[in-house]
C-alpha cells in the first residue's frame, strides 16, 4: 500500500541580526556615564551639604559639562573613525595600481584562511582583480577589518551620547528636586538610581551578551561602588 506523503509547508528562513551596534554602544556609553557620575557626585555632597539646592545646582552643572564633554568625545571619535577609514583606503588604491601582484597574493592569502584550496582560490583573486572597486572594498574589510563608515556617523554619536548622558543624569538628581530634607532625598535617590541601573544593565545586556541579569546586576555594582566611595570621601574630607 503506498504511503501518503504529507506536504509540509516549507517556511522561509528569516534571519534576525541587530544592526545597530553602534547605535546602542553610543547610547550605553551616554547613559552609563550619566547614571553613574551625577549619582557619585550627588551621593559625595550630600555626605557635606545641608541643603538639597546646592546638591542639585552642581548636580546639573556636571551633568550640562559632562553631556557636552561626552558628546564631542563621540564626535571626535567617529571623525577619527572616518578620517582613518579614509586614509586606508587611499593607501590601497594606491597600492593595488603599484603592487597588484602583492596584493593579489593578500587576497589569496586571506581566502586560503577561510578554508579555499590554492586552486578555487586563485580562480576567485581573477574575478576580483577584474573589478577594482571590488578589490579595494575586499581589502579593506577582509585584509584590515574596516566598515566603511557612516557619513552622517559623528553628529548622530556626538547627539546620542550627549543626550542619553542627559537622561541618565537626570535620574538619581530627581529626588533632589522635590524632597528638601538631604539624607531622605539621597536614600531615594540610591533607590531609583540603583534601580534604573538594574534595568539599564540588563536592557543593554540584551543587546550585547547572553547573559543580561549579570550585567545588570555587574552596572549596579559599579554605580553602587562608585556612589559610596564619593559619600565616604566627602565625609572624610568635610
């Protein structure tokens, strides 16, 4: 008797990949910063200071010089990133006129690492030899390990770290704003700080690691290390 042959729908393989590392790497670097610092600096005063006013005008204080610090460290970054990127890639064009046979050679040399014979390889070096473009670009990513940047990439990091500095600041200072009495408003602060590095760190664990409960739990360590060495200093100090 014949077997039936049940049709199985065959459904499409959907990759999903998160593109935007950098992107996320900005926003990390903003709000870890800004989470962290204010809330040491906050946590420092208010071991001296007897009113919640002086906590939250040096509180944004650092917070507008630490966004606007932060920001142009971004921008200065990815512009070193593009000017870099670009100076590579003239050095190849350059050399891939001069010296195309060594840099053939290169490209072999890199295929062979991925497993291909001298034979298959030698058959893929003459087809991209004949696309200089293609040449270059092989180089650039395989040979040197370079993406071709984002044009528009040191305004949009400079405005992301900048702004996520911002928010994060504004976290652990809140309580500052609406409570007078100093210690209660640094035991509050303590609490949602503490608390919005919890999220944050497993948020951004997420993204980055397997493991997103360490990093949360890894972000508040930090923030809570941080916080207390600043209080202890200041009161050894007052």
């Amino acid at each position: 008797m014949p077997h039936s042959q049940t049709n199985i729908p065959h459904l499409p393989h959907v990759e999903q990949h998160f593109t935007s590392s950098e992107t996320v790497r900005d926003i990390v670097i903003g709000m870890s910063d800004g989470l962290t610092v204010p809330f040491a600096l906050a946590a420092g005063l208010a071991g001296i200071a007897d009113s919640t006013g002086i906590i939250v005008t040096a509180g944004l204080a650092e917070v507008a010089a630490g966004a606007i610090a932060m920001g142009l460290g971004g921008y200065l970054a990815a512009l070193t990133d593009a000017e870099h990127y670009k100076s590579e890639k003239t050095r190849e064009e350059r050399e891939v006129e001069e010296v195309p046979e060594k840099e053939a050679a290169e490209v072999a040399e890199v295929l062979e690492k991925y497993g291909l014979d001298q034979a298959t390889a030698g058959l893929v070096v003459h087809a991209i030899r004949k696309d200089k473009k293609a040449w270059v670009d092989f180089m650039m990513r395989f040979e040197l390990g370079l993406e071709e940047p984002d044009p528009g990439r040191a305004r949009k990091s400079a405005l992301t770290i900048a702004l996520s500095y911002i928010a994060g600041g504004v976290v652990p200072l809140s309580p500052y704003f609406f409570i007078n009495q100093v210690y209660t408003a640094l035991y509050v602060s303590v609490l949602v700080t503490l608390l919005a590095l919890f999220v944050f760190g497993y948020i951004k664990g997420r993204f980055t690691t397997p493991h997103p409960l360490r990093s949360a739990w890894q972000t508040v360590l930090v923030g809570g290390i941080a916080a207390t060495a600043a209080f202890f200093i200041a009161r050894l100090f007052d």
